[in-house]
C-alpha cells in the first residue's frame, strides 16, 4: 500500500479552504486527522507557533491563493526555491507545502 504525504492533505483541504469549497473546520480537521498536536511556525503576524487553523487564515489574509505539494529527494530538489536550510528540511522530510501568491516574510 503506498503511504499518501502528509503534506497532500494539507495541499488538498488547504486548497479547498482557499477556494472556499471547504470550511476553515473541515480543513482543519482532515488535514489534522488522528495527529495530537499540529503546530505552524512562520505565520505572518505570528512570533510563535500556531494552530493550523489560525495559520490557514493568516496565510489567506496574507493573499496566499493555493498550496503546492512538493516531493523532493536527495540530488533532486526542483520545485524547491531555497533558502538551503529550507531544501535541507524538504529533502529530510520527503516532501515540502509551498504557499502560492502574496505572503509577507515573518
């Protein structure tokens, strides 16, 4: 069986959030699924980290338009815009959510 990212959740309900197919709860939830605690670091207007709900309308406030899944493995990082230490991150993970559109530098 294949293991599904699990940044495609956050890709997938994010979008749906973002397009308004979805509520802020819904997303939330799906996104969040059985995990105890998730926690968003480097929200706009946030010094600490943040609940995923509070981060998912942060990020649309900051005029973000979508999410975009990227699966990046060692030697093989496109898609990826840096800073390294952030690729480093992506490439250990195996995956990486982008933000697409607006977002101001926390």
């Amino acid at each position: 069986m294949a293991v599904f990212p699990r940044g495609g959740a956050l890709t997938a309900w994010g979008n749906a959030y973002l397009k308004g197919r979805a509520s802020l709860d819904e997303a939330d939830v799906h996104t969040v699924a059985d995990d105890a605690l998730h926690r968003v670091v480097g929200v706009p207007g946030e010094d600490d980290p943040v609940p995923l709900s509070i981060a998912l309308g942060r990020l649309r406030a900051a005029g973000v338009t979508g999410f975009r899944l990227v699966l990046p493995d060692a030697g093989d990082v496109i898609g990826l815009p840096g800073p390294p230490e952030v690729t480093a991150r992506a490439v250990a993970a195996k995956e990486a959510v982008l933000t697409v559109g607006p977002v101001e530098a926390p």
